[in-house]
C-alpha cells in the first residue's frame, strides 16, 4: 500500500509560481509575467508555459489589468483531475494556448542554495482556451 502512495506522489505536479498582468495582449490573449521556480533554470523554463495556463485557469492574474481564474473557481482542477493531468502532462495539450516569444526579457536569480527564480513575459491565448473547455464540458458557457 505504502508503495503506491509513493509512486502516486512522485508523479504529483506541484505549483509554484506567480503571475502578473504584463500588460495588454493581443485581442483573445492575456499577456502576463510569469515567475517559476526550479532546482535549475533549465527546470524552471521548461514549467514555465504551464504556470501561464495554469494560472489563467486557477489562480487568476493580479496586477494592473487583473483577472479572475478562467475557471471560475479552484475546485475545477481537483473535480476534472484526470483532464487536467493529462492536459499538463508532457507534451499536453497546455501548449497550444501558449505563445512564448523567445526574445522576451529573462531574468534569473538564485534563491537560496537549491533554488532558481526565472521571471519572462508569456501570452496565453484565453478565448480560444475558454472555448476548448466548455466544448470539453469543463467550464461552463458565458451566460450561464
């Protein structure tokens, strides 16, 4: 029993990270700064898209020109969790709401002694990400 508890955890995700209002996107976009933290930079850039998406969707993007979670509320993620460990797995489908241009500002610093911060500019395609979720019975419709 002790076994599966412990291979369920090490394929857990963990959130850990900030998002801000970076400014005004593209229409049908949020542009938005995020901040991801990584035993490595290489770690913390390779989860930095799903921060974006994720917190789109959960946490809401504070600053500025704030949002509330796309999703609406948090409960969203822990009642669709086989979606959403699937849409945030490897290769998910996360990606496809992502536009990271790769000449955006990067900052890097370390913090503490096993821990990298990385900070860049993403915009996350939020109409066409709203509209995918409530074809897939997710979220539901404006309007309603």
């Amino acid at each position: 029993m002790t076994i599966v508890f412990l291979s369920f955890n090490l394929f857990s995700q963990e959130w850990h990270y900030e998002i801000n209002c970076a400014g005004t996107g593209v229409q049908g976009t949020y542009l938005v700064e995020v901040t991801s933290y990584g035993k490595t930079v290489d770690a913390a850039m390779a989860q930095m898209k799903k921060n974006a998406v994720h917190g789109v969707l959960f946490k809401g993007i504070s600053g500025k020109c704030s949002q509330k979670p796309l999703a609406g509320k948090a409960e969203v993620e822990n009642e669709n969790k086989a979606f959403f460990d699937k849409f945030f797995s490897a290769n998910g489908d996360y990606e496809k709401y992502v536009i990271d241009d790769q000449n955006t500002n990067m900052t890097v610093a370390k913090v503490g002694k096993r821990e990298y911060k990385v900070t860049k500019v993403i915009s996350v395609k939020k109409d066409m990400l709203r509209k995918d979720l409530e074809k897939a019975g997710i979220i539901k419709a404006l309007g309603f």
